[in-house]
C-alpha cells in the first residue's frame, strides 16, 4: 500500500518559478509554452534525434532554425511526455534568456515553415485564441463556480484541454460570444426551440428522449431544439429568414430545462432527464468547426444500429463496458440548403443511469487524467478515497478498459476512439474503476471485410465515411486506446510515484499479453509486445496544414511494450 503525493496545479507548478502566479494571465502564458513544447518534442524535435535529457533539464534543438531551447524538467517521462516547470530558455551565444509563449510560438512557425515548404497565415493566432480561452476561463473560474455533482464537474473541468495540440482551447470569436456556452464556465442554459412544419423537418430513428424534453408543436408542425448560439450565429442565414417570415419556422424563444455543455462544448446534458443533446456549432473547435456534416446525421443512426449489437456481446464478454446509443437525429430541410440541414441538426444521444451500476458514479476521463487538476475526479482525489494502491488502482482499470477496445477492432471490425474524451469512467465509492461507457459514433468506424454486405446496403455518401481500412483503423485504435488514454492515465498516476511509472508499463504490457494469447495472438499486437513504435496522431502537423481531423498523420513514439525495453527512469 502506497500514500499519493499531492498532485500539484498549474499555479503551483508556475510559483516555483517565482512568477506571479495569482494572475490567470500567468498560468495561461506557462501552459501554453509547455503545450507547445509537447508538441515540438513528439512530432518534430524527437522523430529527427533534436532532444536529449540534461540532469535536470530537458534540450531542445530546431535545426532549421539553428536555435536550442530548454526548460526544466518536473518528471522525466519514458515515452518523452515529460512534465515541465519554469519557463523555456533559448541559448543566445553562452547565456540562457526567457522565452514568452508568443516568441516561441513563432519559433514554432518558421521552423516548420522551413521543414514543409508552406507558409501557415493562422497559426498565430490560433495559438493566441487557445491562450486566451484559458486565460478567460480561468479568470472566470477564480468567482468561483456552481455547485455541481461529481460528473458534471469532471465534464467541465479541462480549462488546459489537450496536452499535445499546439492550440487545445482555441475557439472562433471573442470570449464575449462563448462565456455563457463553455463548459469551463459552468455554463448552463435553456435550448431555442423551432416550430418546423412537418413537410421542413428531416429525420431518421427514435427521437423521443427529444420530444420529451422539447415543448408541444402544433399538429402541422413539429419542435425541433437549437443551441442558442448556434441559433445566434445562423439567425442572419437568408433561407432561414425567409421560411420564418412565411411561417414555416416559427421562432417558439429559450424556454424548458437549464442544460450543461460537456467537454465537447457543443454535446450538451439534461441531468434530470439524463439525454444528450449534440449539436452543430459554427465555431471552430481545435482543428474544425464543428457542425456535423449531411452523412453524419445519416451514418450516427446507420452505426448505431450496426454496432449495438456487437457492444451487446462485448457487454456480455465483459461486464462493465457499454456504448451510449445514437438512436435518431431531426434537422431542418428548406429548399435543399446544405447549411440549414447541416447546421439546424441536432443527434440525440441516452443517457448514463440506464448503464450505471448502483452506487457507482460517472467521470470524464480525462478529468481523471488532468496533468493539472481542477476537480475532485483527478485520480489522486479517487485513490485518496481508498487504500491508496497505485498499481491495483490500475490493475482495475486497464482490465475494464482494455479488452473490450480490442475484441471490437479484432472480433467485430469495429473502431471505437476511446480517447479521453470519448470515455466515461464509473468508480466505486472508495475511487477504485467499476466500469468503462464509451460514447461519440462520429470517431466509430466499421473495417470493410467485417461488414461488407451491410456496408452494401447503405448509399454511398453515408458508407464512405463509415469505414476505415485496417491500417487506418488501428493506427486510430492504437492511438487513441494507448497514446492518448492509457498513456495520459498512467503519467498521472506516475505524478504521484514516479518510481512506479516502469512497473505502470510492465502491467500494460502485462494485459495485452494476457488479452493476444486468449485471442490467437492477433499480429498487430504481437507487433506491439515486441516493441514497435507507438501511433502518435500529429496534431500540429496537422494544424500546420490546416486539414481535417480525418487526414491526420502518425508520428512513431519509442514504445516501452517490448520486454527488453529498459525500465529505469532517471533525473
């Protein structure tokens, strides 16, 4: 049995520096420096050899700019996900200067400018966006926020987001156009709500959860919920102004119960009624704006219906997983206007309570993850409830989380993306992990030569979207399963011991062992027990070129699976 140090916060991290950390400001300008760091480390300084590890400070060179950066090193990581304190330094001849977020951000920018060949016009400001969302963020949460339970705090607790994108909060507008929507917040609202005559409305699948919650239409017309500012952002739109000036929409105002946005700012919960709601937003998110597109209204239904059945099995395989259905989406359809119907739509997501075991309470995993907490759901806060046992803590979780991730891709030929986000972790009442509810179909996708026929049956537009091929496929699975989950649990875990991380590993490697010999040894993951590298999804590179989330490249990550991989940790 083992005591959990206290992870520390940003602002303390940041006062060790001697900054003056009581100034969100502060905190804002370090995290985004570290951010950017990460991200320089694992998708360009670390694949070309331009890192090393100095005592007590890790280096770092970007040889097309012929400039060497440190900063000082809180916790060596094995995989090179180091925990940094203080600022970054740049060499000048034999003397070490500060470097502010912004100077490096531009560093950022003519180093792969130098690397790609392309110019990137947005990249700094995109960074200055995601800075100033944390900055905001966390000057409104120093008012303090609403009282709320466990779950819904861990929703909204990620003021720092993602800790390997270069611009994690970034977010279309200024705080004034978000503040009363973000999850950071503690945001919540009443939805808008549009009478639609019935001849305007598209839809597909079970919508009741929705009409329960939405007020009564007219015979002719049937209620369809906005978010408001999505309402807001598209109220201006010509088609939409002229179908309510004619009375084919009518404007019915905010009215029902307050939701809650989750992490994903558009996904909205109703606690009493326990539905989501996921919305289009107009606002770019990270990489994308985050509207659905026509074939995902179509394919969330399609899927949900393919897929229920195999997380019915899996469910039965092993007991604690479960998928939250995507049972039925409604949208607006006024004169084929491709902006309305993608924009206007709405997908219904169930709820947690039909899932949960009794005295078992939901949290966002990334919560549980948070390099730097900001709600009781971080796992130290659960292993201070128990015994804290570091290693059985996370021999409970990899064995509720593992199997199921790979009996979908191995058995079903089903992707699922169980990145933090996308996962709800159920705990006991002395924090130990009691189950795993993997939500989001927009990340799922089925392997062609599993479900062919059905895939056959589908039109096009819908079908292409659906699928990966298997290379694409487990590059997706394995990172979001290792890289992005298991990989960000763990290093919490070793922010508490960081003698333990190597054995942390050694029970990773432990459970894919376990799982490849029941399975038949499938190739891919006797690939990774032997120590191939890791999937690492390239999150600058890809907002370096301003694509999609889609076309996203992989970096190679040292993997520390293979049995001969050296297990000592050093500062």
């Amino acid at each position: 049995m083992t005591t959990p140090t206290t992870v520390p916060s940003a602002p303390d991290v940041i006062a060790a520096t001697g900054a003056q950390t009581d100034q969100p400001a502060q905190t804002a300008d370090a995290v985004t420096a570290h951010t950017l760091l990460n991200c320089l480390i694992r998708e360009v300084s670390a694949p070309e050899h331009q890192v090393t590890v100095d005592r007590d400070h890790l280096l770092l060179r970007l040889p097309r700019r012929d400039l060497l950066l440190r900063t000082r090193l809180r916790r060596v990581s094995v995989i090179g996900a180091h925990r940094f304190q203080g600022p970054v330094q740049r060499l000048d001849d034999t003397a070490w200067a500060t470097v502010g977020w912004r100077e490096l951000a531009g560093y950022v920018q003519d180093e792969l400018e130098l690397r790609t060949g392309v110019a990137n016009g947005e990249f700094l400001d995109q960074v200055a966006d995601s800075r100033e969302t944390i900055r905001t963020a966390l000057e409104h949460r120093a008012n303090g926020m609403p009282q709320q339970d466990l779950y819904l705090a861990s929703e909204q607790s990620l003021v720092f987001g993602h800790r390997f994108h270069p611009t994690p909060k970034a977010r279309t507008g200024d705080p004034a156009d978000w503040l009363a929507y973000g999850p950071e917040t503690g945001a919540r609202f009443r939805l808008r709500h549009l009478a639609v005559r019935r001849h305007l409305v598209r839809e597909e699948g079970e919508l009741s959860e929705v009409d329960a919650l939405c007020p009564r239409a007219d015979a002719e017309f049937v209620t369809l919920p906005v978010h408001p500012w999505q309402f807001r952002l598209l109220s201006r739109h010509d088609r939409l102004r002229a179908a309510m000036a004619a009375g084919e929409v009518v404007d019915s105002g905010a009215s029902g119960p307050e939701w809650v946005p989750t992490a994903s700012v558009r996904t909205l919960y109703q606690p009493e009624a326990d539905t989501f709601l996921k919305f289009s937003l107009n606002v770019r998110l990270t990489n994308c704006v985050r509207k659905h597109a026509s074939y995902e209204l179509s394919g969330a239904v399609a899927l949900n219906r393919l897929v229920r059945p195999v997380m019915d099995r899996l469910a039965e395989r092993f007991p604690g997983c479960a998928l939250l259905a995507e049972p039925g989406y409604r949208t607006l359809a006024v004169d084929g206007d491709t902006a309305l119907l993608e924009g206007i739509g709405v997908i219904v997501r169930s709820g947690l309570r039909n899932h949960l075991r009794p005295g078992v309470t939901p949290l966002l995993a990334a919560a549980v993850a948070d390099e730097y907490p900001t709600s009781a759901a971080h796992v130290s806060q659960l292993l201070a409830r128990g015994d804290g046992d570091v290693l059985a803590w996370w021999d409970a979780y990899l064995r509720l989380l593992l199997p199921p991730v790979l009996a979908a891709y191995f058995d079903h030929g089903v992707v699922l993306e169980p990145h933090l986000q996308n996962v709800i972790v159920g705990v006991h009442a002395d924090g130990t992990p009691a189950q795993m509810l993997f939500r989001d179909l927009e990340g799922t996708k089925l392997l062609p030569r599993h479900h062919a026929r059905t895939l056959a049956a589908l039109p096009e537009d819908v079908r292409g979207p659906l699928t990966y091929d298997d290379e694409r496929g487990w590059n997706r699975v394995a990172y979001c399963l290792l890289v992005n989950h298991v990989a960000e649990v763990l290093g919490a875990l070793a922010d508490l011991e960081p003698a333990q991380e190597p054995a942390l590993w050694g029970m990773v490697r432990d459970h894919l062992d376990t799982y490849a010999r029941t399975a038949g040894q499938p190739p891919r993951l006797r690939a990774l027990l032997s120590g191939v590298p890791l999937p690492a999804k390239a999150n600058l590179l890809l907002r370096w070129a301003r694509k999609a989330d889609r076309h996203a490249s992989y970096v190679p990550l040292t993997s520390p699976l293979g049995a001969d991989f050296p297990r000592e940790v050093t500062l």
